[in-house]
C-alpha cells in the first residue's frame, strides 16, 4: 500500500476532492474489483517463476527483445514518476516551514537513496510500515514485494490486505480535502493566490520539465495517474497477451507496445486541450481584496476529439501479432511450458500434454507435508488385516507378535540412511527404474512383474476382510461387499491419483484408530477396569514373552520376530514401490526421512491398541470361545462378532467399526492400484512403445481402475489361504525377501550383475514358495480356551494329537522365516553366480570404467567418489 500511496496521493487526492468533488473515491471499487484478478490469475505465474524481475517473464514467453523493450518503457515510466513523488514534498515544506523546494528534494531523494540502497528490498519493506503508520497519523516494485513471502497463498493475503488499507487512506484523504473545502468555501487560498500554482518553480533539468508537466495536466495526481495511464496500459497488455494466449509472439507484442504507448502518449499530451473545469468557489468571505483574472469560456467541441478523452481512459493496448517462432518452438518442444500462463490456461495445457501424469498425479507434485505421508505410510500397512488377525493373533496365540514392532523399529534407520537415499537421489517414479540402471533391463521386468503379482495376491486378501466383517454385522452377503469396496476404491484412486491416496488415508486412519479403540473400551467396561484385560491375560499364558529358541520350526519366538519384522520392514518401506512412491511425495530427503521416523510411532500405536483389543476379548470370552462354540467360523470374524454380540446396543458403534475396518482396506487397495499403475506404466508400457504426453495421464487412470477390477476377482481365493494375517505375511514374505535382497546386491556391492541376481531372485522365490505352499504341515498349537460358560450345549471334536516331526522339516518352518530365508538366499546364490559367471555391467556397456555413485548406498558411494577423485 505504501509504495503506491505516495505524497501524491495525499496532496493530490485531498485537492482533486476539493476542487472537482468526491466522486474520485469510487476508483478503489474498481482496486477491489482487480484484487482477486491480480491474485489469482497473474500473481500465480510470477510467484512460480521466482524471478527478481517480473521481465525476466518476458523472456521466458516471447525472447529477449521484448524483455528490453519493455523493460526500458518500465525504466523510463518509473523515473517520471518518481520524480513527481520527489516534487510534491517540496511543496509541502514551502508551504509549512518555508523551506527551499531544493533542499527538501535533495533531502527526501538522498535519504530513500541510502536505505534503499543498504538495506534492500527488507529495508524498503520495513520503512513503508513505518511510513504507512505516519501518513494515516498526518503508498519495480509491488510484485517485488509480493515475492518476499514464503507461499502463493501468504502472497495473495498481502494483496488483499493491502486493498482495505488502501481505500481506508483513500477514503480519509478524501474526507480531508472535504473538510478543507468547508473550511476554505468563501476565501479559496488559490484564486485569492495565498498558494502558488503546483509548479510555479522547481530546481534542476529534471524536475523543471516535470513540474512543467504537473502544471499542464492539471495537478499531480493527475500528471501521476496520466504517466501510469500512458505507459502502464500498453505493458498491462503485453503482460496480458503472454499469459492468457499461446498464439502472441515477440514481434507482434512489440508493435503493440511501441504502437499503443504512442497513441496513449498522443492522447495524454497533445494539445490544445480543453480545461478541466472546477466546480463552484468563492472569494467572498476572505479579509482582504481579491484581483480575479476573467476566464475565458471555450467550447469542449472546438477541440480535436483525442485530447477531449478523459486522463483515466488512457490505459489501453494496441496488439499487432503474426506468425513467430516462440521460445519453446526454438528450443525443439512441442509445447509450451504451462508455469509461464495465468492457472486457468496452465490447468488446459497440463491436461492437453499430460503434465500431471508424472509429478502430480503419480507422485503427488512431489510437494506433500510430513504429516499425511507418514499416516499414509502406516495407513498402507495397517489393513483390516492388522485390525482383524492382529486382534484374533493375540486372541488365540498371545502377545508375543507385539515385539515385531521392535524389529519395525530396528528397520526404520536402515530404511532412511541406507536405502531411501538412493531412490530419492534418482527420483524415479517406479523403484524398478532402478533395477534397469543399477543392472540392466531384464532384472527389472522380472522385478516388477514379481511385485505385481504380490500386491495383486495381497490386495485380494485385503478386500475379503471387509467381507467377514459385513457378513458377521450386517448379515450382507460377502460378494455384495467385496464389489462396493472394490468399486469405491477404484474410484477415487483413479480419478484422484496420489494425492487423494494420501489425503484418504489420513482420514481412514481415523477411523481406523476409532474402530479399535471402540473395541478397547468396551472390553474395559464389561470387565470393570482396563487392569483386568491383563490380569486375565497373564492369568491366560497370552503374555508369555520367553520364548528366545532359535530353532525356526516354533511359530514365534523372539529370534523370529525380530528378523522377520526388521526383514518385512525392509522389504515394504525400503524397496517396495507402494511406500517408496509415498516417500517420494515430499520435497526434501530429511522431509522424506521424517516421514519414515514418524510413521513408526503411529504404526506401533495401532499395532499396540490392537493387541490390547484382542486380549480384551479374551478376557470377555476366557470361559464360552466363539471359535469353539461354532458361534464363528473363522477365528478372523472374532472382532466382528464381539461388536454385534456386545456394542449393538449402542446406536452407531457398529457402523462406527464397520467403518473402520473399510477405511482400512480402502487405504490399502487404492495404495496398491496407484502403484501398480506406475509400476506397469514406467516398466512395460513405456518399454514398448512411445505414449504421447497428452496420454499418459488417462492411460494411468484407466491401469488403475483395471487394477481395482483384478483385486475383486483374487477376492474371492483368498478364504482357502487360511488366517488372512498369516497369508498376508505369507505373500510378502515369498516374494518380499528375495526382492529385498535383489536391491540389497545392487546398492551394496559393485559386483553383483544382471545374470546372477536373475537367477537368484527366481531360484529364491521358488524356495520361499515351496516352504509357504508345500504340505501337509502341522496346525499352529493354539493356547487353551474353554466353553464351559457357554449358555448352551456345545459339542466338541476329538482332539487329534499329531507329531510335529512327522512332517517334512521344510514344511515345519515358521511363517515369520520365510523373509530372512529368502534374502539369504538371493543375497548368497547372487553373489557366488556374479562372481562365478562375468557378466558386463550397465556402465561397462557404455563405455565407462566406474559406475554412477549414485546408484549405490551412501556408505559406498563416498568410497566410490573418493576413488574416482583420487584417480583424477
């Protein structure tokens, strides 16, 4: 406001409503008119570009010329005015102290010279808030300042801000002049000539000519508004054409630059022109004789119709365009670059050449805060798989799975530093792009399509979970459920991409932790105390933590759990594409980092709460289990059955977990779809064939929903896996361990090659395989349970009594080893077969004799660089 309220507005706007009336107020109905205009349509382009000089945005648009051109127009309006600004002090002092118009222009234009000139834009800034405070007690240069702040929005407050303020002083200003004329109706000080006119002497070259001008225009504010009138229209249309036009090349915006300014400065100052013509004073009231000079009276139609128009009409543009190369046609694009026009146009070109399918729709503009990635990376994780089987694991088997949350943590350092630097150094949209550097092309289509396959099993577990739940609450039949999931998900994923993944997820998550702990408190109250779960609990062997045996046939002990859970962990956060493509949403590594740190404690929180719930449950069915008794049948519906059989008398708390357990599957299948949409996009479509820009987006789209419909198909094989807790950590562990170890060979050594973790990782996922699926295998021994308190007759099998050593030692097997098993083995046969078997390396078939450090752990790559500076 500062910058643009200036001594002219204060003498020159208290003397325009003096002497021709207020009407001059209703110009800031059309400042607050053009405020959401400049905010929103040319403010956004500017703040993009971060450019010192708004025509440097010239530049980029149109060439070098028109930047000059209209760089030096700018140069030369800014020096009149300015030189008018210095002028009107001057006045002022002679009036009050008498002081020479010189030396106080010597003394103002010194002064803002000094500070401008130490303390920058930061000194300009501060300064006008002090002078702001003095003119209400007594306005390069504004999209400069709007660049000062930190965001767009904070920039676009300023300018609306700044309008209030503005018509506030305007409208005081105003007011003043009023006054003035009250005080002043019956001795007018100028035609009683107590006060000289405007430009009756000034000092120096410059300042003569601009009085002069000031005095021929009518007075200051007008001689401002004219020089703003004359040069600001035609650049205001120059601006315009750039941002709201694709078709305006350099050589038409600079004819219409030179062509309007010429007409708007014929009109401003050709002449004769007519007087403005004053409304009534008097000199009737004054003390003393007052000489009037006659006036001649002239007729406004003997002038030439030109210098008849008003001051304030001069703002216009003349555009002369014809066909010119543009920038980008010179630099070999098809299209230009969609930051340099106002959003509206931006948005039209981004949907016409496919700007979004990389950064914004895949990965979320790469511009995401902390928060809502890291729930989004436990809300991934967390499905209604955690919520269910978690709570039946604990129910059944004991506490003991709660330590895998410390291999978790265990997992969560070795993610940040050692493997996520990596991909957020290559930010590549499929973690598999790395495969295709680091090794070669077929290491990577064999990866990818291994992961396509384990998020295509895993989803369709996810999506049989809601089914128990609806069928044990609602009675509605699982085929209905899984497709109003299914289809749901489908849909926001694909229309919304990353973004409305991660913003789901946030909100999912809430339900998530509303549904569990519904379930917690619950339990609590039919037991009369939260310290009861755990006293029954104990009471029950379910915290039962010591088991520490290493042998790997007993189904949990400590060993196992806290490989599996730092192996898992590594596997789903380290090199998976579903959390990898979240970590790369945000802006910075140490942002990226964080978000891995914080999704830990929220992970552990849920997993925690979970358990509790299940011990909970326990506690309420220690003497009549639903499982036993046939009231269910499957130990997966024991969540659900307890909230029908307890919560229903409570209107909403059904809804409220039947919620909860869909917002858990609804986060992790609109994860899976959106990752397996840039997995086959990145490495087998654009493999094979070239996709135009305009494209990618809607191919990306249509991959997801397609996606969505294979998960409702493998939905319907996931009830003959058994627990869905333990066919989930069955999938990622038959695939995620081999894969891990795939990754693990290419970042931390230099000699593994294409050839040996090729057959690494097939061999590997073989084994895991076959241990996961091979039979028979014994039944988990579960802790003992009992239906003596049932209310009714229940009738119990023969318990059949087997030997676990009857079986094959492999089938034997823990679920948790098959992880640690499987990246043993990779991590081993890849070795031996790469050194074994030479195999050309990717940058060895380039020619280079070193690879990219890049491509490799931090660690490694310092000892990379090192090396090749030390060669050098």
């Amino acid at each position: 406001m500062a910058s643009f309220m200036s001594a002219i507005t204060l003498l020159g706007v208290s003397a325009e409503t003096y002497y021709y009336g207020m009407q001059f107020i209703v110009i800031n109905i059309s400042y607050g008119i053009a405020t959401p205009i400049a905010s929103r349509l040319y403010l956004p382009v500017f703040f993009g570009l971060q450019k010192t000089s708004t025509y440097e945005y010239l530049e980029l648009r149109f060439g070098p010329h028109i930047r000059m051109l209209a760089s030096l127009t700018y140069t030369l309006q800014m020096v009149l005015y300015n030189g008018i600004v210095l002028y009107a002090p001057a006045i002022v002092l002679e009036a009050v102290t008498g002081l020479d118009r010189l030396i106080s222009i010597l003394v103002v234009g010194l002064v803002c010279t000094f500070y401008s000139t130490l303390g920058g834009m930061k000194a300009v800034l501060f300064t006008d808030l002090l002078q702001s405070l003095l003119m209400f007690g007594a306005v390069f240069s504004v999209v400069q300042r709007l660049l000062t702040v930190k965001t767009l929005e904070q920039s676009q407050k300023c300018l609306w801000w700044s309008w209030p303020v503005l018509s506030v002083l305007s409208f005081a200003t105003c007011l003043s002049g009023i006054g003035m004329f009250a005080v002043y109706k019956d001795c007018d000080p100028f035609t009683s000539h107590e006060i000289a006119a405007l430009a009756a002497c000034a000092y120096g070259l410059v300042f003569l000519a601009l009085a002069f001008l000031a005095e021929y225009l009518g007075g200051i504010l007008q001689a401002a508004l004219t020089i703003f009138g004359a040069v600001g229209g035609p650049l205001f249309g120059v601006f315009t054409l750039g941002m709201f036009t694709t078709y305006a090349n350099q050589r038409g915006v600079s004819i219409g630059l030179l062509t309007g300014m010429a007409v708007t400065l014929w009109i401003s100052f050709g002449g004769p022109r007519p007087m403005a013509e004053k409304l009534p004073l008097s000199v009737e009231g004054c003390g003393f004789n007052v000489t009037r000079t006659p006036t001649a009276i002239s007729n406004p139609g003997d002038y030439l119709y030109p210098y008849r128009v008003s001051y304030l009409w001069t703002r216009s543009v003349v555009s002369v365009a014809w066909r010119q190369q543009q920038p980008w046609e010179r630099e070999g694009r098809e299209h230009p670059d969609p930051a340099l026009f106002t959003p509206p146009l931006a948005r039209v070109l981004r949907q016409r050449f496919g700007d979004k399918q990389a950064q914004e729709y895949l990965l979320a503009d790469r511009n995401q805060s902390t928060l809502p990635v890291a729930v989004s990376l436990m809300a991934s994780f967390m499905s209604a798989i955690t919520l269910l089987g978690v709570s039946a694991e604990n129910y059944y088997f004991g506490m003991m799975f709660f330590i895998m949350n410390i291999g978790y943590l265990i997992g969560t350092p070795i993610a940040s530093r050692l493997y996520l630097p990596v991909f957020f150094g290559l930010q590549k949209t499929s973690t598999y792009e790395y495969l295709e550097l680091r090794f070669g092309p077929r290491i990577r289509v064999l990866a990818s399509l291994t992961y396509s396959v384990q998020m295509i099993l895993y989803s369709g577990v996810v999506l049989y979970a809601p089914a128990i739940v609806l069928e044990s609450v609602t009675g509605l039949d699982r085929l209905v459920s899984i497709l109003l999931v299914g289809l749901v998900c489908t849909f926001y994923s694909t229309l919304g991409g990353m973004k409305a993944v991660l913003y789901t997820d946030l909100l999912q998550s809430l339900l998530m932790f509303a549904a569990v702990f519904a379930v917690l408190v619950f339990t609590s109250m039919d037991l009369g105390g939260f310290d009861k779960i755990f006293v029954i609990a104990r009471e029950g062997g379910r915290l039962d933590f010591s088991s520490i045996s290493i042998d790997p046939t007993e189904r949990h002990t400590w060993w196992a759990l806290l490989l599996a859970g730092t192996i898992t962990f590594l596997s789903l956060y380290a090199v998976n594409q579903t959390q990898v493509q979240r970590l790369l949403t945000v802006s910075t590594l140490e942002q990226s980092q964080n978000c891995l740190w914080w999704s830990w404690p929220v992970l552990a929180a849920l997993s925690l709460v979970t358990c509790i719930s299940g011990l909970g449950m326990y506690a309420v069915y220690r003497e009549c289990d639903p499982y036993t008794s046939g009231s269910i049948s499957a130990i997966d519906q024991l969540m659900p059955y307890y909230v029908v059989d307890a919560m229903r008398a409570v209107p909403g708390l059904a809804g409220l977990f039947v919620a909860g357990i869909f917002s858990a599957s609804l986060s992790t299948v609109s994860s899976s779809c959106n990752s397996l949409a840039a997995v086959t996009l990145a490495d087998y479509i654009s493999r094979w064939c070239k996709v135009k820009d305009a494209y990618i987006m809607w191919l990306t789209k249509i991959l997801a929903c397609v996606y969505g419909l294979v998960f409702l198909t493998m939905a319907y094989l996931a009830q003959y896996l058994g627990g869905i807790l333990q066919a989930s950590l069955t999938i990622f562990g038959a695939v995620g361990g081999p894969v891990l170890g795939v990754f693990t060979l290419g970042m931390f050594t230099t000699f593994a090659n294409e050839l040996g973790v090729s057959v690494a990782l097939v061999s590997g996922i073989a084994l895991t395989l076959w241990i996961n699926l091979g039979g028979p295998r014994p039944a988990a021994v579960r802790l003992p349970l009992s239906v003596e308190g049932c209310a009714f007759n229940v009738t119990l099998p023969a318990p059949v009594v087997t030997d676990p050593s009857d079986y094959f030692y492999l089938y034997r097997i823990s679920y948790l080893w098959t992880s640690p098993i499987g990246l043993v083995w990779v991590l081993l046969v890849g070795s031996v077969v790469s050194l074994l078997w030479r195999h050309k390396q990717p940058w060895e078939r380039e020619g280079k004799d070193h690879p990219d450090p890049a491509l490799f752990t931090p660690p490694l790559a310092r000892r990379l660089r090192a090396r090749m500076n030390f060669r050098q």
